[in-house]
C-alpha cells in the first residue's frame, strides 16, 4: 500500500490540462469495437478502468493498438470472437454493466469478472433487463462473475428505477443487438455520452426528455478526440476554492450539462468559477474553466442534480466541510453501491481530519468550518475518488495528512499528484 503524505505549501496557481474523459474512453474504444472497419480514438485516458476495458475487448478478439501514448486504433469486424478466459472488468463497473449489454447479444458464451470490491457491486440491474431481451445470464447473489449466454436479442419498453447512465448504456447496447425499437426510460436524466457517440457513429436512436429509443443499428467508424475529465477536474477545482490566494486554469474539459451539477453547486456556494472559451468537439461540449479561491456557503443538493454530479459528492463534500452554515446532500443512496460505501467513507475519513459531518440513509449534512484539524492518517476504502478527495482535504487542513493506499487514485488519475506538484507555489 502507497502511503502519500500532503505536504505544506502556500498556494496553487497555473494552467494545466486534465486527463481524457474516463466515461467516454470507455464508450470510444466499446463502440469503435462495434463498427465494422478502424477507428481511431485521440487522447484516451491513462487509468487502469478504460485499460479493463481494453483488454475485455482484446479478450473478445477486437485489434487494439496504441499509436502513441494516447491514440488508439480500433480494428474490428463489427462481431466478436467467442473468449477462451474469463474478461476480467478489473474495478471498472463500466466496463462490465456495457459489455454484459454488447456480449448479451453475441452468440456465444463469456464470463465476465472483476475485483473483490466490484465483485460486491449490485448487477441485477442489468441482469433483469438483459434477461427480458430473451439473453441468458447466471450469476450468484447479482454479483459477479456473470456468465452470458448472448444470442438473438428482442426489443423491450424498460423503465428502470434508478437514473444510471450504465444501466442505460448496456440496455441502448443490448437494443442496437435486438429486432425491434427498445425504449428506456429513468427518473432523471443521466449523462448522456452513449446517446451522442452513437448518434454521432450512425446508430438509430432517438431521445425525448428522460427516454431513449434504438432500433437494430450498425455503426460507422469514428476518428474522435476524447475531452478532459470534469470529474478530475473537480479535485482541482476544489483544492483552488479552499485554499486562499488559489487561481487555477483548466484547459479542454467535457462541459456535457449532465456532467456539470458540480457547477452549479459551486455557485450556488458562491464559487468563483467561469467557463471560458466553450465549443463543440464530437458532439460533446467542451471548453476552459477559469477558478479562484472563495469564501463559501452551504447549500442543499437533491434530486435531479444527483445523477449529474454522483461521481463528485465525495469532493463536493470536502467543500462544504470549508463552507459557512449547512450543506444537506440527500437522493444519493446510489453512493452507497459504488466502489465503496461512499456515504459511509467519506463521513468516516472527514471526521477523522475534524469535520462536522454526520450519514443519512440517502447522504449526509455538513456543517462547515473555517478549518480542518487533518495531522491524522487517512484509509482509502480501495476507492480512487475518496483517495483524492481526502488528498484535497489534506491540502487545505491545518496539519500534515498522509493517505494510505494512494494507488487506488491510478483508477482514473494516475498522475495525479504530479500535477498537483505542478501548481504548488512552494
Ligand atoms: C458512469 C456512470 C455512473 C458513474 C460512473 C461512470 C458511466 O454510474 O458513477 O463512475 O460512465 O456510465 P451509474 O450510471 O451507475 O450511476
């Protein structure tokens, strides 16, 4: 285990690019797989979840290669070849709820793995659908290992009761496979990277408010530049916002409204946060944000916003433990199900370094301080996003942190820390 201590600095200033987008990594090299022809993917991302991803796909026969550090090149016939191992997804729950959709209409049988902690994480979510589409799946509990028996697939009209966006991405998947329109529809809009890669590859597909339609579609291949991530972005972010003096610039990150909750929670807190110089790149929205240290306040973050800032609740929590007065997160008992009890987690870290934070069943309430005490050792849970979130508390705490497990952060980011060194003023 890597132990990383936060050491002492003045402030963070600078201009620095963010690491590619992990979610669309992951839907670039999984749909090019799908085209028939070659693809190529710029700019894809370095974390260990978009390589699960890779070698899943390898292990079904696609050709990937690197280019150069960061370019990919996708050959495909359009159709898979029958594994001979068991497609280990890693820690990735993206990886195995898209490709349960793709190989579930693949006519052969695969197994699909992962870690001890994705091992945990609930599949029945895509089991039940996936099953109604005519695929056959086995696995004990809804845990992985799943084992799929694909085939010919037909339409469903689903409507699911959580908004998750892999969860919707497996069934538009499984629906591009299968005779019919397939429908889905979820509570609230989640992000919506695979409607507008598919759309963008040529699929048939339609969407309407909270619904999304596909009919049986082939895809055309792509040449595509993949964004910087917000979701790492959002550690820097943070870290400018709560440490005085901080002005950071932000080049070339993914703007997708269903990706920017964030955002809007940052100014609803008072943030000093703009977007400059916005674009389109793929079909994606894209541009620089501009952050300077501000003095914040507590707000209350429910509903709607949720699926559009999941990922960031963690760090969005270490905010509000910076904040005046309250900040109530709830909706979010998802969290829960995530690389690790992240409700739970984040309550159990921030309270070592001295904040006033208490769980809820669907989130947890804040009450924000002018200061962390920190000069305490911080544990992971095996969860990249609490390993950075707890890094950025540490920054700004009045006394030395260290975090233990820092390898984990490598799932998304993993050099994350030289970029932080990067902008420390010494
Ligand atoms: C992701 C969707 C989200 C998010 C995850 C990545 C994606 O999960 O938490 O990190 O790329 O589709 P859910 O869709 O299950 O909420």
């Amino acid at each position: 285990m890597r132990k990383v201590v936060v050491r002492d600095f003045r402030y963070l200033n600078g201009e620095i690019e963010i690491p590619s987008d992990k979610s669309l990594s992951h839907r670039g090299v999984i749909f090019s797989s799908l085209a028939k022809g070659r693809s190529i993917i710029r700019n894809f991302s370095d974390g260990k979840d978009p390589l699960s991803t890779i070698n899943v796909l390898r292990g079904a026969g696609v050709k990937i290669e690197f280019i150069d550090e960061k370019t990919l090149s996708v050959c495909s016939s359009g159709k898979f070849q029958p594994p001979v191992y068991d497609l280990d997804c890693g820690n990735s729950g993206t990886t195995m709820r898209l490709m349960s959709g793709v190989l579930a209409g693949q006519n052969f049988k695969s197994v699909l793995c992962g870690d001890l902690s994705l091992s945990k994480r609930p599949m029945k979510r895509v089991i039940e659908p996936l099953t109604l589409m005519g695929a056959k799946i086995t696995s004990s509990a809804g845990t992985a290992p799943l084992i799929i028996q694909g085939g010919d697939l037909h339409s469903i009209n689903y409507t699911s009761q959580i908004a998750s966006a892999q969860v919707k991405s497996c069934i538009l998947l499984a629906g591009m496979q299968a005779e019919g329109r397939t429908i889905f529809s979820e509570p609230y809009l989640s992000r919506n990277h695979t409607e507008i890669l598919l759309k963008y590859m040529g699929a048939d597909i339609k969407t309407d408010g909270n619904t999304v339609s596909i009919e049986k579609s082939e895809l055309a291949p792509v040449d595509m530049t993949i964004c910087g991530d917000i979701s790492s972005a959002a550690y820097f972010i943070a870290a400018a916002l709560i440490i005085p003096k901080s002005r950071l610039v932000l080049k070339n990150i993914g703007l997708n409204p269903t990706r920017t909750g964030i955002l809007d929670v940052i100014k609803e807190m008072g943030g000093n946060i703009r977007i400059l110089d916005e674009r389109i790149v793929c079909g994606e929205p894209v541009g620089d944000i501009m952050v300077e240290y501000s003095s914040l306040k507590g707000c209350k973050i429910s509903g709607g916003i949720i699926p559009r800032l999941i990922d960031e609740i963690p760090v969005i929590a270490v905010l509000a433990s910076f904040a005046g007065g309250d900040t109530i997160i709830s909706d979010a008992q998802d969290l829960r199900n995530k690389e690790s009890d992240r409700i739970k987690s984040v309550v159990e870290g921030l309270k070592k370094m001295g904040a006033d934070i208490e769980e809820t069943d669907d989130g947890m309430i804040i009450s924000g301080k002018s200061e962390l005490k920190g000069g305490c050792c911080l544990d992971t849970f095996h969860d990249h996003r609490l390993a950075m979130s707890f890094y950025v508390a540490g920054l700004a705490a009045q006394k030395e942190v260290m975090i233990d497990g820092f390898e984990w952060a490598g799932i998304s980011f993993p050099n994350f820390e030289n970029l932080f060194e990067k902008v420390k003023v010494i």
